[in-house]
C-alpha cells in the first residue's frame, strides 16, 4: 500500500470510528458556513486528524468534518476545501474525495460562492448547477492510470438529485422557495475574471462563475458518487456593474444571503434519496 491509499485507508477508520456510515458528504464552500450547525448530535473531526484531507489557508473554511445526522440521514459535512489556485493543480481534494468514497458515502453535495452572469440571478440568489464548463482544463486524474480515468461526464450533476432538489425547496414556500438552475464556469484563479472574459462565458451559455467545485466533481464521478451542486451568488461578474470584487465582498455578501440558503440547502439535504 503506497502512503496516498495509507492515509486514505487511516482517514476513513477515523471517519468510520464508532460505526458511523455517513451516506451523504456536504462540502461546504465559502459563505455556507452555518450550514455546519444544521448537523444534529455533531461530532467534530479537524482535517488536521485525517491525513487524506488537505491543510486550509482560505478565509471562510474552517478545515473540519462534522459527522451526524441531518433528518433521516447520517451525513458527513466539510467545511472547507483545497483551491487548485493554492497550488496550480487541481488534486487538492482527492485524498478527501475518495475516503467519502470509501466511508461509504453515496452522494456529494457540493457548494459555492459563485459571480453571476444574468441578472436574473441577482446578488443573494441560489441556483443548481446543471453542468460544467472547464474553462481551466485542468484536472485532477491527471497522471491517473488505467482505463477508469476516461469518466464520462454526462450528468455528471445527477438530473434526479436537482428534479428534488427543486422540489425540497419549493416546499418551502415564500421567499425561500425560489432557485435558480444553470450552468457553471471554472476558472482557476486566483485573480477575478476580466470583463472579456466574462462576455465569452455569456456566449458560451454559462449563468455562473467560479474558482472551485469542478474537480471535486470530477474526483466524484471517478469515485461513483453522485453529485448535486448549489452556488451561492455573491456579486455580479466583472464588468456587470459598478461593484468593485474581492474576497471578502464575497464573503459579506454570502453572510447576508446565508440564512435563506441555509435553509434551502437543510430542505434539500433532508428530502435526499442517497
């Protein structure tokens, strides 16, 4: 056993300790945070003790599972993950990925703090991700061996997880029933996107943008998991309006928005059939 599956094989002992089975992974993203309270009877698990998971440098990403149950669902919730603008490589989170594969995870759900391309999706909406695309093209099986490397990405963001993921929070009724749903482009960061940029992401057909979330649904769909994914729209894209961008725009913007989608994203995770 090389050291990569040795530390997979210690973080999912540590994860599985006690005979927890998680069957649904939340990865939290920045801004969604307070999701991490929804978990009822929590037991906290710093990455720092899964030698699998990635050390943080990100402000909003605390780097810790909080293992439990979320209605029905024994569920295993990351706050936090690696950025490939951290390093130039997109493998951040494959460690992570495949001990929630391991542990007997079923179904990823991913979040983001995403720029807008519409304005029918102002500051403060949430939508679900239908696709990708990888402006970046970068992966993280790079260097990976063996004819499981070519995955295919059709549906890669599962179409039954969003038809109830729409309809969890349609239950919801008034202002938090509504979601968005539309396609989401990768960059790799760090720096915002031009203004150019930005319109070629219009013409290719994207409603949002982002610096996160499309290796981690790569590394998924190499491992069999299932993905649903939600963004958390924090501004509008460069170029879009007179807001000036930053990382902690972002982060306040998404403190505004967080209780509504907070509460979706619970509805969500709730109604789930891993």
């Amino acid at each position: 056993m090389n050291a990569a599956e040795t530390a997979i094989d210690t973080s999912t002992k540590r994860l599985c300790a006690g005979g927890r089975r998680p069957a649904v992974a939340v990865l939290l993203g920045s801004g969604w945070g307070p999701f991490a309270q929804a978990v009822q009877g929590a037991e906290v698990v710093p990455y720092a003790e899964l030698p699998a998971f990635p050390r943080l440098a990100v402000g909003g990403h605390a780097g810790e599972v909080r293992l439990g149950r979320i209605g029905r669902h024994e569920v295993a919730v990351l706050a936090g993950r690696k950025h490939a603008y951290e390093t130039g490589t997109a493998d951040g989170m494959k460690g992570a990925v495949r001990t929630l594969a391991r542990a007997g995870v079923k179904v990823l759900v991913q979040t983001n703090a995403a720029g807008s391309l519409t304005h029918a999706l102002p500051p403060g909406s949430t939508m679900l991700v239908s696709d990708h695309v990888n402006l970046a093209q970068a992966s993280p099986l790079f260097g990976e061996a063996g004819d499981e490397r070519f995955v295919s990405m059709v549906d890669a963001y599962d179409p039954a997880l969003r038809a109830a993921a729409h309809a969890a929070v349609a239950r919801l009724g008034g202002e938090r029933a509504s979601i968005g749903e539309g396609v989401y482009a990768w960059f790799m960061g760090p720096q915002f996107e031009t203004p150019a940029e930005i319109r070629m992401l219009q013409l290719l057909g994207a409603q949002a943008v982002g610096m996160s979330t499309v290796p981690e649904t790569i590394l998924a769909r190499h491992a069999g998991l299932r993905v649903l994914a939600v963004s958390l729209l924090t501004n509008m894209a460069a170029g879009l309006s007179g807001e000036q961008l930053s990382h902690a725009h972002t982060l306040a913007t998404a403190a505004k928005a967080s209780e509504r989608a907070v509460a979706q994203l619970t509805a969500i995770v709730e109604g789930m059939e891993p």
